[in-house]
C-alpha cells in the first residue's frame, strides 16, 4: 500500500472499534446485576489491558506481521493454528459486525420509534447500514481513516459530556447496589465479565492492518494501550453513572440507555444529542471493523490458508471481494435473529462473537509465550495471566454458545485440508 494512515488513525481505529455497540447497550443487558456490573467492568478492563499489553509487545516483535492474532499465531504455532486463527477471527467480525448493526438500530430508535417496535423494518434498517459501510470500505484507505477519526471523536464527546454532568445527578447508593447475595456472587461475576468483555473486543485493531501503518513497530504498539486506556476509562465511568440515573427495572428494558440517561438530566434535547453520538458510535465500530473482515482472510488467502478469492483487491487496494462475502453472512446471521427483541438479539450475537475472538487471543498469548525468553519471568506472568484470564471468558460463555462456537470452528478444519491438498 501506499497511503498509511499514522498514529491517530490507528488510536482511532482501536477505540472505535471498542466504543461501539458494546457500552451503548451493555448497560440494559446487564440492569439486573448492578453494583455486580461495576465489579465485571473492572476485571475485564484488566483482562483487556493484558491482552493489549501482549499485542503491544507482539507488533514490536514482528511489525511487518500483517493480519494480527492471525499472524502471530502462524509465526508461532505455524499453519494449521493460523488458519484456525483466521477462520474464528473472521467469524468473529461478521457476528460483531450484525451485532453492531443491532444497536445502531437500537439508538435510532430515539428519533423512529417504529424501528424498534418492528423487528423486520430494524433488521432491514441494520443490513443497510452493513452494506453502506462495506461501500464505503471499497475505498481507500485514507479515507476510511478519515471516517473513523470523525466517528471517533463523535462517540466519546457525548459520552465524555454525559459522565461529567451525569456524576452530579446519579444516585450512587443505585449504583452500588449488590442484588444477589445469597451463597456466591462468582458465577455472576462470570457473567458480567462475559458480557462486559465483548465490549472490549478490538483492542488489537491496529496489529490487523500493519501494512497499512505508518512506522508499525512504534506505532501499533502506542496506539493499543493508548486506545485501551482511554476506552476502560470511558467504560467504566459512564456504566457507574447510567445505574445511578436510570432504576434497574426501567434500564433492563431501554433500547437506548445512553440517550435515556440523557433524557433524565437534559429532557428532549439531551436524548437526541445523545442517541446521535451513539448513532455515530455505531457507525463508527461498524466502519473499522468491516475493514478487519477484509483484512484477516486476506492475509491468510496471501499464506495460502484461505481461499485465493478473499486476496483479490480493487483499485483502491481494497479486499472488496473477502469484504461483500463477509457482509453476507453477517446478513444472513441478522435474518436468523430478526424475530428476537433487540437486547435478546444484541446479547446472543454479542457472546458468539465473543467466544470465537478468544481462540485468537489465545493462540496470540502462546505465540508470544513462545517468543519470549525463560528468563523474562514479567512477560511470562504476563502470558499466564491473560491465559487464565482468556479461560475464564470462554467458560463465562455458557454451554450453548461454546458448543455453537465449537462447531463453526469444526467446519473450518475439511476447508483447510482442502486448501492444503488444492494443486
């Protein structure tokens, strides 16, 4: 590639693709457990800055690694896990990408209330907005750049903004309110980390373009644990002050909390601003990660690990074909679910996609164990840590998710033994 986006790009493109569908609707999904939230906010935020710690480190050792996790995993653990690798990170974005899909929707539903009261014109309003930013995803990539960097900054002033005034209206006796605690509160801690996790999938964005990045070996690095930081700040102050605004029974059933946070403080006027910078949020996850859909079976169909149709490029060095196919099966996943409310949907699509990042981030950890010398005892308790931390998330997941989750990756094991046995 020629153009290179630089480092608030790619800070732009980490916290974008975080700061998504994730903390717009995560506060409804998780009203029942409150003050257990906060808890779960601040054990995966930990968990998430680990793993950024660990691809920080990695885009050091290997710059020129296009593809990320995937990368990572084939220098490490060689083919056969970087094509598993690439097939459950690539499934992955597409169950992300209808997820995201569902929230815009969710948030639009503060200025069309009929959206949200009918599931087949929200499904149809998601999947235009899919195939809008796979348009937009055909371009360049400096103008894909500019588009996050715009999204970017539209998403955290109104969340910035709703934290500063909100803290002065929220009633923090609400926020810190533990609800089960009868016997162990552990499985709902388990839970809340799950969910609170998919909202941090993303923090290795910018390892996935290298190519495409400026100085990648100083750059990527930077902008990972700079866009984490940012983004676990965000997170867990705005979760603090919507449970302190909004009751729990009201919040469970909001398709927009943010905006409804908003509405009590503001009235009118405060909705609407802030359902548009969650609108803008959306949007914005939406754009970067239909750009990962492209990238991830590029690089392996360039390794041979995928087939040779996800490689093939328009005249903006774009993975146009890998992108299209990718957007239909996000298509068809939304079609399968349009029958289910907005938070039934969102939470289903949140933890398969969920679920099939993390045999990516595991792959990754074993790579970097591998990498690293037995003597730097810090990187190894590093690689421990996230390990178990990673463990934790995929038994967090539930048994029907993991075996769902289980299968899509099966089905990817006779598309490698042909890939390999192709003349």
């Amino acid at each position: 590639m020629t153009k290179k986006i630089g480092f608030w790009p790619a800070v732009a493109l980490v916290t974008g693709n975080m700061i998504g569908a994730g903390v717009f609707l995560l506060p409804a999904t998780m009203a029942a457990y409150q003050g257990i939230g906060i808890i779960g906010w601040i054990i995966a935020s930990i968990g998430a800055l680990l793993l950024a710690l660990i691809f920080g480190k990695l885009s050091k050792m290997y710059p020129k690694a296009n593809g990320g996790p995937y990368a990572y995993s084939r220098i490490g653990l060689g083919d056969f896990a970087g094509f598993l690798v690439a097939w459950g990170y690539w499934i992955s974005i597409w169950c992300t990408n209808a997820a995201i899909a569902v929230a815009l929707v969710g948030y639009l539903g503060a200025f069309f209330p009929s959206l949200t009261a009918n599931p087949f014109l929200a499904s149809f309003t998601g999947l235009f907005f899919i195939w809008f930013f796979t348009w937009i995803n055909s371009k360049n990539i400096k103008t894909i750049g500019i588009v996050q960097i715009l999204t970017t900054i539209l998403k955290i002033i109104p969340i910035a903004f709703l934290i500063i005034v909100g803290i002065f209206y929220a009633d923090f006796s609400q926020s810190f309110v533990f609800p089960f605690t009868k016997g162990s509160i552990l499985p709902d801690i388990t839970a809340v980390t799950t969910l609170t996790f998919f909202a941090f999938l993303g923090m290795e964005s910018a390892t996935v373009p290298s190519n495409a990045i400026s100085s990648p070996e100083k750059t990527i690095q930077k902008a990972t644990l700079f866009g984490t930081l940012l983004t676990t700040v965000l997170y867990l102050l705005s979760f603090i002050v919507i449970i302190g605004i909004i009751p729990p029974e009201t919040l469970a059933n909001a398709t927009a909390p943010f905006a409804d946070a908003a509405f009590e403080i503001w009235g009118t006027t405060g909705k609407f601003l802030v359902a548009f910078g969650a609108v803008a949020s959306t949007m914005g996850a939406l754009n970067g990660w239909i750009l990962l859909q492209g990238q991830i079976p590029a690089s392996a169909a360039r390794d041979n690990l995928f087939p040779k149709i996800f490689e093939k490029t328009n005249k903006n060095d774009a993975p146009i074909k890998g992108i299209i196919f990718s957007s239909i099966l996000a298509t068809i996943l939304m079609g399968c679910n349009y029958s289910k409310t907005l938070v039934e949907a969102f939470s289903y699509m949140m933890k398969l996609s969920t679920l099939t990042v993390l045999l990516p981030y595991l792959f990754s950890i074993a790579s970097f164990a591998l990498a690293i010398k037995r003597s730097d005892k810090k990187s190894l308790l590093l690689a421990v840590l996230a390990f178990l931390f990673s463990l934790w998330i995929v038994i967090g997941c539930g048994a029907e998710i993991v075996f769902l989750g289980f299968l899509l990756l099966l089905l990817g094991v006779p598309a490698y033994v042909y890939l390999k046995k192709r003349p």
